[in-house]
C-alpha cells in the first residue's frame, strides 16, 4: 500500500496497491494531462527523487521542492503568535523539514488556495498533530485525499486568528482563497494570493485567468467579483505562488491598476 502522487499536479491520492486509474486535477479543463501519459509516483518515489528546501522570500520562508516538481509552487510559513501557518500546500513532507518548521514554533494550521496546490496537506497536518486545514467548501469535490482535519469552510472570510483571515475570492475555481495578513510587511498589510491574482513577471502587476495553462482568461465579472472581494483589505505587499513573485511596495495600488488595466484589455 502506497500514497500516490500525480507527476503532472502534485496531488496525493488515498494509499492502495496501484495508482488510480486517473487524475481528476489533470482531466479538468483548467489543467492538462502529462504529454506522455499519466504517471504516478508513491510517496516513497517522490523522497527518493526530490528534497525540500526552504528559504527566505521576502520576509517569509518558503518550502518547495528541489529539483521543481509539477506546478512548482512553493509553500509560504506564516508567523502567528507562538506558531506557523502553512500557506499553500506542496507535494512532499519530510522528516527534515518537518524538524525545521519543528524548530520554527510549528504548524498551528494549513490554509490552501486552491485545488491545485492541496499537494500533501494530509501528511502535514499529521505531522503536528492533526492540525486544522482550511479549504473553501466550494471545493471540497476537488479534495483527491479526504481527510479528518479538513476544515470545508463556507463563509465568505474566516478569520484564523486577529491577525490572518481567509477570503473567498472566486475566480479560478469558486473557492478560489486569498489569505490577509495585517501584520505584514512591517505592519502595513501584505495580501499572500498564491495565483487567483497572478503576480506578474514585471512585478508591478497582476493578472487573472481561468487556467494559465491552457490560456483560459476570466470573464468581467468574475475579476469585478475578485476585486469586491478583496477591496476591504488593506495591504501594501502581495506574495505570489512561485520564488521572487511578489510585489514588495504599493500592491494595493497595483491591484487596483491591475484590475482596470484587465477590464479594459478584454472589453474590445
């Protein structure tokens, strides 16, 4: 009996004697399955194959894996209180790093943005303890390893404790969550929103699709409905999915530019 992980998505799958017969992730739209076919590996492949590493960007460590698997994401830890919340999730937990977020503080919870960064959260909430893990109910039909400590909220906002809240922004799948941090950037609010605001590669903007893979773009009302959503929220940084993909100053007025500057584009 293994765990399974899609090569292509990263998602992890119940354990069982074979893979399954196909992943869910990878079939939808918004995804794509591996020009070679699907592949999977057990959890014991993927340890054998890749290591996490964990660093500093801008502020917050990041761990990701080592060489880059699947989506390539990175998890961020967010400091509250005595401890650390896990934001977006990644394919592998390791002992090594285990003891690193350990010798942290630890995990006091996991919160994802979306189904395509669940990754592993069940061996990381395990690993302190069955830590909650918050995932918009929007989505609990994308979950590809059921879990106890899955939280399926349904408010529009949860807030996690005073100083970090969870908002359903919608947009690239309807759970689609962003998460404020109002101590950050020095206190003057930082936004982490994985990629259902897409921190572009000139690092003065955002951009918003439906899938990035497969050139998908959002309708004007969706993006509307992600801007009213996020409106309320001060925040002067915002942290993207990938190594280096933030804004570090002005993010608020950059979303907002942003949003206009994509309104207009699809408007002719």
């Amino acid at each position: 009996m293994s765990f399974w992980t899609c090569e292509q998505c990263g998602a992890q799958f119940p354990d069982s004697d074979s893979p399954p017969p196909s992943c869910r992730i990878c079939e939808d739209e918004r995804q794509f399955v591996n020009w070679n076919g699907q592949v999977w590996l057990s959890r014991e492949e993927l340890a054998k194959r890749h290591r996490l590493v964990w660093r500093d960007d801008l502020g917050l460590t990041g761990i990701a894996l080592e060489p880059s698997f699947a989506i390539g994401q990175r998890a961020l830890l967010v400091p509250d209180g005595d401890g650390l919340v896990m934001w977006d999730c990644i394919p592998l937990a390791t002992r090594e790093a285990i003891g690193y977020v350990k010798s942290r503080g630890g995990l006091k919870a996991i919160a994802v943005s979306h189904p395509h960064y669940y990754g592993a959260l069940a061996d990381w909430s395990e690993a302190f303890g069955n830590v909650p893990v918050y995932l918009h109910g929007d989505d609990a039909p994308w979950i590809t390893r059921p879990h106890p400590s899955i939280v399926p909220w349904r408010e529009e906002t949860l807030a996690i404790s005073d100083d970090l809240r969870l908002v359903r922004a919608g947009g690239h799948f309807a759970g689609a969550t962003v998460l404020h941090w109002r101590g950050g950037a020095d206190g003057r609010g930082a936004l982490l929103a994985g990629d259902v605001a897409q921190v572009a590669m000139d690092r003065r903007h955002v951009s918003f699709m439906y899938s990035y893979p497969n050139y998908m773009p959002l309708n004007a009302a969706t993006v509307r409905r992600i801007a009213e959503a996020i409106a309320p929220f001060a925040f002067d940084r915002i942290y993207g999915a990938w190594w280096g993909r933030n804004i570090e100053h002005g993010a608020k007025a950059a979303f907002d530019a942003s949003v206009a500057r994509y309104l207009a584009a699809i408007a002719g």
